[in-house]
C-alpha cells in the first residue's frame, strides 16, 4: 500500500502518469488538467486520495459544458437581410453567397456575445440539437443579429434555400 500512495504521489507532483495495460505500460507528459480529466475515470478513489493525503489540495480548473434554449431561423446574405456589405459578416470573413450553407456558420443574438455580456465569441464552434435537419452537428459563430433579437440563433444559407424555423433548439458550448 506504501508503494502504491509514493506511485501516485510522483503522478500529481511530477505531471506524468502511467497507464498500465494487460501487456505493456505506456507513459504520457501531461498537464494538471489533463492528469485530472484522466482521474475522472477513477475519480472515486483518486479525489478521495487527494483530498486526504495531500495538503491544500484544489481542483484544478475544468471545462463547463454550457446548454442554451434558443430560437433558431435562418437568413441569406442579401442587402435585404444584412448591412450593405452582405457579403462580410460581423467577424470580417468574406463568404460566397452561393456556397456559403456548407461551410457550416451561424449568426447570434448580441446578448449571447461575449462584447455585450454573453459568453459566446466569434469563431467559436458550439453544437445544435433539436433543429430539424440543422441537427446534430458543430457550428461557427461568424456573425451578429440585430439588437432586437434575443436568445436567438440565425443559420448563414446560400441564395435560394428555402425558409425555416424552429423552436426550443439547444446549442452546446465548451467554455
């Protein structure tokens, strides 16, 4: 039991880890985080350990899923539906208008933006569930809604797709 506490003493302190298999031990550097998300396998024991055997121990820090209920729609790059430069979204990338429904980008609601309170940033990908055939998949934050839009997500189409809508989606968010 002695050697087995000094083993896991040398894994917290020195940032590597063993795993061992049927027929081999294989050997990985990892971070504080990662040594933790591992230890989640077996947190029973190895946090009761921790938080036992070793002085002022904390947690390390982990990433929190974010779950959101919002509105889903769509709109296409037209001045009608845009500013004047339909063709640039908030973020500064330059789409094709016809091409544009592949590449997988949204628009959100100013309040869900990080610059006006929220937690969301351009670029970040996030997962929608609940969204008809827009399920299931990972999608980019590339461009602001108006204000008046609230808990609200806008799907990017190309020109001539056809209008949706739908209710209750959740979008997903590591933060």
């Amino acid at each position: 039991m002695k050697k087995f506490i000094l083993f896991l003493l040398v894994l917290i302190v020195t940032g590597f880890t063993c795993i061992k298999t049927e027929y081999s031990i294989t050997t990985y550097t990892l971070s504080a985080n990662e040594v933790y998300q591992i230890s989640l396998l077996n947190d029973t024991y190895i946090e009761y350990f921790n938080e036992r055997y070793i002085p002022n121990y904390k947690k390390p820090y982990i990433q929190k899923k974010l779950h959101l209920r919002v509105t889903a729609t769509m709109y296409h790059p037209t001045i009608f539906q845009c500013d004047d430069t339909p063709t640039i979204t908030a973020s500064g990338l330059n789409i094709d208008p016809l091409k544009v429904s592949k590449f997988n980008y949204i628009a959100i609601s100013r309040n869900l933006h990080v610059r006006y309170g929220g937690m969301l940033n351009f670029y970040d990908t996030v997962y929608i569930s609940n969204a008809g055939h827009k399920s299931n998949d990972k999608y980019i934050i590339v461009d602001l809604m108006n204000k008046r839009w609230k808990n609200k997500i806008d799907f990017l189409e190309s020109l001539n797709t056809p209008i949706y809508k739908y209710e209750n989606v959740v979008l997903a968010y590591n933060k």
